[in-house]
C-alpha cells in the first residue's frame, strides 16, 4: 500500500567505512541448493557436489556474506465497520476488491514461485516466504486466513522453516496492529499498537517475535521508548533516519567520536545500538522500562538498492537483482556483513508482474552461487551483535522528507497537479479532538464495567482473534468489576469496540494520499462515525454534530464535496446500517435465498422463529420474526417484517419490533387477509396501517445482495434474449458466412447475435459438463465425452466467425473442471484408464486455449508437480515407499509424463515419447 521515497546516497558511498574492525575471511564457493527445494518435495533429478574441506557455518557463526531481503506486506482495513467485510471496489476490477486482487498478484504467487528452465518450464516450486524477510499486517493476516487457507499456511510454515533453518530464528516480524502512525499516536495507543500487534503474531505464528515494523517506519524517541518497553529486540528504518553514529563506548575507549551520517551515508551492513535518551524527549520517560534494557537494535536497509527494486528494474531477472546486490559487497575481508533491502512486499508480483519467480531463483540458486547466506534480521543479530551505537534525527519515516507531516500537514507529499493537502491538519485536529472525547467516554463508562479499562482494551485483541460466545464469556469474566447483567455486557463490548475504531480512524493510508474523499480517507471517516455512534449507544452523548463542524475546516479539492463535512454527509452517514436495516435486508432476501433456521448475514446471527410466504399472480408476500444478533457487541433485536415483491423490480419491506405473538398473529393474518384480494394497493395499504410509513426497498439492500437479486430478477429477460439472438444466428448463418468468405464487413447485428448465440450455447454445454463429471469414474462417460466434443465443435465454430467467448464463468468452470479431472487422475491412477484420462485432461487444456480464454493452470501445475516428485519419479526410481518399485514402467507413465509436458513442467531426462 505505501510507496516509498528513498533519499540515500549511494551504498559505496559512506564516510567511516574503514573505521570498522576487520579480519581476513575466506569464502570458498559453494554448489546451489535448487536441489534441495527439488528434494523437499521428492524430486532428486539435480545432483550437487559437496564442500571437500571444513569451513565456518555461517549459521551459526558469522562468517562471509549475509543477504537478507524484507518484504513490508500490507493492506489496510477495508472492512464495512457495520459489516466486518470487504464490499465490492469496482475499481479493483476483475476481482471483487484490492486485497484479492493483490494476493492474486502477489500473495499467493510468492507462497508458490515458479524456478522456470530455458523453456519457461517449472523446474522448482519454491514459497518465497521460507527466505524472504518479512511482515504482514494483522488486517491482512485475518483476511488471508478467511479467504485462502492454504496460502495463510503457507506463511506460518515458512515461518517455522526459517526458525528450523536459522537457529530457531523465524522470518517474520511483527507490526504495529493497523498501520498507524506512532510517533502522532498517544501514548496509551502506542502500547495498545505494540501489544495488539505482538498478541496477534504470537496467536498466529505460535511464538514471540523478535522485531516490529513501523507503519512507514515513523519513529520518535517515545516509540522507541514503548517499543523497549514492550521487548522488541529490534527495528527495521530507513538510512535517512539516522542522525550520527560511533563505535560502541570501551573501556580502551570510553567516549569514541561522533560521526554525523544525516545525509543517508550510515553504513548498512551491520546493526546498530541506539540507547533510549530520555532527555531529548519527556514523553519517552512515560512508558516503564528496565534498567538493563534501555536501547533497542536498529537495521539500516541499503537505501539505494531498495530504492531500485521499488523504481527501476533491478528485479527484472535474478541475475540483474543478484548484479545489484553484489555491488554492495565489501573487498575489505570483514569478518561477515549483511546486504539487507527492504521494500513493499507487493512489489514482488503486484507492482512489477512476476518478480516473484526472478527472487525465486536468486534464493535458491544465484546467492548460494555466490556463497551468499539468506538469513534475516533476527538470526544476523544473534550472530553479529552491535559493536556501533547510532542516534536518530527526532521524527522520521521513511516515505516523507518532512519527518510524519505526510500524515498532518500540507507537506507537497503525495500531491500531483493543482490539488492540495490543506485537508490533513483539520482532519488530524478533527479526529484528535474526537478520540480525546471518547477517552473521557470510555474511562467514565468503563470504570463501571472493568477493574482496569484500559487493561482490559490492550487485552481485547483476544476477543478480535476469536469471537466465539465461549470466548467473549471468558474475556469478560476475567475483566469485569462485578457481575455483569445482559445489558451491562453488550456495553462493555460496545465501549471496546469504540475503541477499536478509534484506533482504525488512524490507519495512515487516510492521509497519505492528495485528496480527503479518495477511499481510504472516507473509510477512516466512516470508522469515526461508527465509534461516535457505539459512544452514544452506551453514554448518550451526542458527539456527531460538533465533530462534523469541525470536519468543515478541511478543504476538499473536489468542488462537489467542498469540505470535510460534506465528505461525511454525502459518503459517510448514508453508509451506517441499523439492525433493522439487516432485518430488511434478511426479508427481501429470503424471497430468493431459502434460509435456514439459523443463518450467518455477514457479522449477524439471525435466528428465524417463524416465516410465511403466500404467492398470488405476480405478488410475493413473506411475513416473519426473527432474532438478529451483532457478533460484534452481542446486541440482540426481535423483530418482525413483512415484505411484498409487486413484480420486476418493486419490493415493499416494513420492519418493527416484535410485541408479543398475539399480536404478530394478528398482524400476519391481516396481510394475508389483504393479499387474498390480489391487490397490490391494499396489501401495502395495509403494511403501512400496522408497521407505519417507514419502508426499505431493493435500493437498500447492501451492495453485494443487490446486484445479486439485480441479476437473478433480469435473468428471465436475458434468458428471452438468449433465445432471440440464436434465433436470429440461426436464420443468417449462410450470410454471416458469405460475409466472412468475401472479406466483407459484419452488419454489426449479425456479429452481435453470433457472438451471443455461441456464447450462451458454450456456456450451457460446459455447465451440463460440469454436472455430468461431479463423480468420478464418470457415470455415464458417454455423454461426457459428447459435451465435449460439441464444446469443441462450438471453439471451432467460434474461431471461423471471429466471435470472443466473453462470459467470465466459462474460464472458471473449465479451471476447475480440469483441476478436478487432474485430481481424480492422480489419486486414482489406474494402468488400464491412464491414457484416457490423460487424453481428457489434454483436451479440456486444448479447449481453454481454442476458445482463447487464458486459462489460469497454476493450482494445477502445483498440484502435478508435488506428484511428479512426491509419487510419480520415486515409483520410477524406486525410492517410493507407497507401492513397490515394479508398479509402474515408463511406457505405462507415458501419458501422465505427456500431460505434465502440456502443464509446462521440466521432464528432461524422463521419456515422453
């Protein structure tokens, strides 16, 4: 999410290099471990030659050269806060919203990088994450951890990989929980950020971590007080952070010479102590730290290199990007000295497309070519600790040159063109004035609910990480002051979630842009509007009105908005939701969707105690009471509602609460009574007499719900027009083919109705494919085969008229038809069917590229290449311990090795003749 701007001067270029202690080193070249990643899942096609004499292990002491590459991986909170889900960003197009986008991009090609040959062709899969340096925030985390379980996996075991590796030092850092920026925080959120972050890396990782990164690697000496205070070892900072640095005072020499680096020149290949000064700030005083543990480490990553994976195209090729890194090798025969370069993780796939497979490469071959040890910061530290003390300028980050102004100020940074940032002190001052108010809100209120409020704050990451009923139960008996009744409990969670959103409203991607109405300033809008909304469901207080007052002082550089203020009314009060508005949305809903008793919409349980629905020509009355529930704060309504479908798109939905079952009774035999009379005008007339005026249409479904009904209620037109358009293919075929034999333009509607015509056909032949192979072996081949012969039969059709397969459900369903296929062939793998098999696979790939769709084989390849090295070569060589050696011959593996060949994997060496 953040872009970096590196002001360093060159890496060779630093002024007290030669002061440094060294001693002569050897470094005798060692052979690539691309086999040990073709090992580690089976393969053993890539010999090595070991090292013939004894040196130092550089693992576990220091000795030679140290790589270690960092990858900030983040994305900010974009959760509806009335929601807790990500809502469709157009934008983000073809994928449902950035963060998907991105991990297609990014997150997921690095779990899974490609080591290609000469001819494009996967020789290695390697997860990047087992040799990046890396953090990823705790709201992406969560997200991964939901939305692909597989890659969050991937991440946690790289991590314990590394630890194995690296002397039980792991990979990943931790970071400050979302993103704010510390040194503009309050004290008591610097320690909430700290320990929210620590509590979730240690929950997901299963240990404590070692270091922390800073959101935009702002820091100031009370950060780095609380940072001590908190046990981190360690912090990763820009080199323009630093002030001036000297070797560590000895008894031989106790009081060594500053020497000044503030102009990028501090020297990166070792870390560095930096003693907490609390003279130089009083507010560092403010957090307890131990005696003997007043400084805290610092890594200095290469500036410039950083700089040109970020902006140039140093990640081009490993060969490039190992070029680059070896100009920061020193020839003065040091001991050891670490190359560390840090940049946006996203880079690796997201900014600059298929990074990952060349930093794939780098680490398993080129660096160990180079005699190079990955490592990372941890396990450097432990084997090389500081011998230099540094002092840092006061207030820096590492993508402003204005120390944190990005984040307050009209600093220039991140504007373009004639647009300004005179919006971000009025927006700083407007949420600083608000979170001091709901401090007020939270210590009056709390005090009544916990022993310790604010303990009990720093402690509720752990409901945010589980928020089971047996969870919430436990939380909330360990830190309430006194029993607490129902209400009592609804408002302690409510005053903890406040909280939680006040700390959201300060995600730094808010200001960092140009403009106050982009997206991410309207979000952290939106989550100080539900904070005052939770503080005036528990206080009473009225906050909203002086708060929007004072939004009024940010000017906005779009003319429609004008101000702060407006951004508020026109984007961020119309997205507030009320229980009532889910309740409608669960009535329209369920005209559509057959809910069960119990049913999860989006962060609400909703509990179904009694539903009618009667259908009468083109009206659809449904009348019900349920109980909703917010899982976030445990608030529970019962309520009733009555919604009629006129037909198209017209819906009627009224909501109230239940009063007893008389006279829901009552109610519900009222409206049948008026729908009987197949009168649209006095069934409504007769909702309004018992809910009263206030109704919800379609127009107030959530967005994602909406478009989904928009579709389903269009599908019978489109279905129509499907027919008219095959009509009209069918009636012209001879002249759409005379056309395209004489060279002439298409009438455009002929074209038009072709491209319709064949589409809706390839679609439906696919789709009946789809259901027809479900079981495996196939129950009724026959027609399989047939499905697919027309599927081919239409590709070439389709070809001959120039027409595009454009519906995007084609490409997803042919993916996973040959995903499932590859799946039933390998774990069912039978001499007498391998060929046809393989042959069926081949053809649905043939399909996918006749009909030009581009299809994504990825997950396929994958899944090929942990058999071809886990089963299909050990049964070849004899090494496999699943079936005797004699199971299997080449000739009858042929078809299988064919099929990896169309897969692109590497098979030299094996027949596939």
């Amino acid at each position: 999410m953040t872009s970096q701007s590196f002001n360093s001067a060159d890496s060779s270029d630093f002024t007290y290099a030669d002061a440094i202690t060294m001693q002569d080193s050897s470094a005798p070249s060692s052979s690539s471990f691309l086999s040990e990643v073709i090992a580690s899942t089976g393969g053993d096609h890539v010999n090595t030659a070991s090292s013939a004499f004894l040196k130092p292990d550089p693992i576990q002491q220091a000795h030679g050269v140290y790589v270690t590459v960092h990858g900030h991986f983040y994305q900010p909170p974009r959760e509806n806060p009335y929601l807790n889900s990500i809502e469709r960003q157009p934008s983000a197009s073809p994928f449902h919203d950035w963060n998907e986008r991105i991990y297609h991009e990014c997150y997921r090609p690095n779990a899974f990088a490609r080591v290609l040959n000469d001819r494009g062709e996967v020789l290695g899969i390697v997860n990047n994450y087992e040799y990046l340096s890396f953090n990823i925030g705790p709201t992406l985390m969560s997200w991964l951890e939901q939305h692909d379980p597989e890659t969050y996996q991937r991440i946690l075991e790289a991590d314990h990989k590394s630890c194995d590796r690296l002397n039980g030092h792991g990979n990943a850092i931790a970071q400050v929980y979302n993103h704010i920026i510390m040194p503009l925080a309050s004290d008591r959120d610097k320690l909430t950020q700290i320990r929210w972050g620590k509590a979730d890396f240690r929950a997901r990782f299963g240990r404590d971590p070692e270091g922390m990164w800073l959101a935009e690697t702002a820091v100031d000496q009370a950060t780095l007080a609380a940072l001590i205070a908190e046990g981190i070892k360690f912090i990763v900072l820009a080199p323009s952070q630093a002030q001036r640095c000297r070797p560590l005072p000895t008894t031989n020499e106790p009081d060594p010479y500053w020497i000044e680096v503030g102009g990028s020149q501090i020297d990166p290949i070792q870390p560095y102590r930096c003693y907490l000064n609390p003279a130089s700030d009083p507010l560092s005083g403010s957090f307890p730290i131990a005696t003997d543990r007043s400084y805290i480490d610092i890594f200095f990553y290469d500036g410039p290199i950083s700089r040109d994976m970020g902006f140039n195209d140093v990640l081009s090729s490993s060969h490039h990007f190992v070029g680059r890194l070896g100009q920061a090798v020193r020839g003065d025969h040091r001991p050891a000295q670490l190359i560390s370069v840090a940049t946006d993780g996203e880079t690796f796939g997201h900014h600059k497309g298929g990074t990952e497979k060349a930093l794939a490469y780098a680490f398993v071959e080129e660096f160990p070519r180079h005699d190079w040890t990955v490592t990372n910061f941890a396990h450097y530290l432990s084997l090389n600790p500081p011998t230099w003390e540094v002092e840092l300028k006061p207030v820096t980050a590492w993508s402003c040159s204005h120390g944190v102004d990005r984040w307050q100020e009209d600093c220039g940074c991140g504007g373009g063109g004639l647009w300004n940032q005179q919006w971000r002190r009025p927006l700083r001052d407007s949420l600083d004035w608000l979170r001091d108010q709901l401090v007020k809100v939270f210590e009056e209120q709390g005090r009544k609910l916990f022993r310790d409020p604010w303990k009990a704050r720093d402690e509720y990451i752990r409901v945010m990480l589980d928020r089971s009923p047996a969870n919430v139960n436990r939380f909330l008996s360990e830190h309430q002051c006194r029993k607490l009744t129902v209400g009592d409990r609804i408002d302690a969670l409510r005053l903890l979630e406040m909280q939680r959103h006040t700390l959201l409203m300060y995600t730094s991607c808010g200001w960092f842009f140009d403009e106050l109405s982009r997206p991410e300033g309207t979000q952290i809008l939106r989550y100080a509007a539900r904070a005052l909304e939770l503080a005036g469901d528990v206080a009473g207080v009225q906050l909203e009105k002086v708060f929007i007052k004072r939004l009024a002082a940010a000017p906005s550089n779009v003319e429609f908005f004008q101000n702060g203020a407006e951004v508020y009314r026109q984007l961020v009060i119309p997205a507030q939701i009320s229980l009532e508005q889910v309740a409608s949305h669960y009535a329209i809903t369920s005209l559509f969707t057959p809910y069960a008793r119990d049913q999860r919409l989006y962060c609400y349980s909703i509990h179904q105690m009694d539903y009618q629905i009667q259908r009468l020509g083109s009206l659809t009355l449904a009348v019900g009471q349920i109980q909703i529930t917010s899982e976030l704060v445990r608030e529970t309504r019962h309520l009733v509602f009555a919604v009629l479908h006129l037909g198209g798109w017209d819906f009627h939905c009224c909501i109230q609460p239940f009063a007893g079952r008389r006279s829901y009774t009552q109610l519900r035999d009222s409206l049948f009574e008026a729908m009987a009379q197949a009168s649209a005008a006095r069934t409504i007339l007769a909702m309004n007499r018992a809910f009263g005026n206030q109704s919800y249409s379609l127009q107030d479904l959530f967005a994602e719900e909406r478009h989904r009904i928009m579709r389903l209620l269009s599908q019978e037109t489109l279905t129509r027009l499907d027919q008219l358009y095959t009509q009209v293919y069918r009636d012209n075929y001879g002249v759409l083919m005379a056309f395209y034999r004489d060279a002439l333009e298409v009438p455009q509607e002929l074209q038009v109705a072709a491209e319709v015509a064949i589409s809706h056909r390839a679609l439906t032949a696919l789709q009946s494919l789809e259901r027809e192979t479900s079981d495996f072996p196939f129950s009724n081949p026959e027609v399989c085969h047939s499905y697919l012969t027309e599927l081919e039969a239409i590709a070439t059709e389709a070809a001959h008229l120039h027409c595009p397969i454009k519906p995007p459900q084609i490409k997803q369903t042919l993916e996973r038809l040959i995903l499932r296929s590859l799946w039933n062939l390998l774990h069912n793998l039978n001499p007498d069917t391998i060929e046809t098999d393989a042959t069926w696979i081949d053809r649905l790939i043939a399909l996918g590229t006749h009909f030009n769709l581009g299809l994504s084989l990825d997950r396929a390849q994958e899944l090929y290449f942990r058999h071809l090295h886990g089963h299909i070569l050990p049964d070849l060589t004899g090494t496999s311990g699943d079936r005797p050696s004699e199971a299997w011959t080449i000739a009858q593996l042929r078809p299988l090795l064919k099929l990896g060949k169309t897969l692109a994997i590497d098979l030299r060496g094996w027949s596939t003749d």
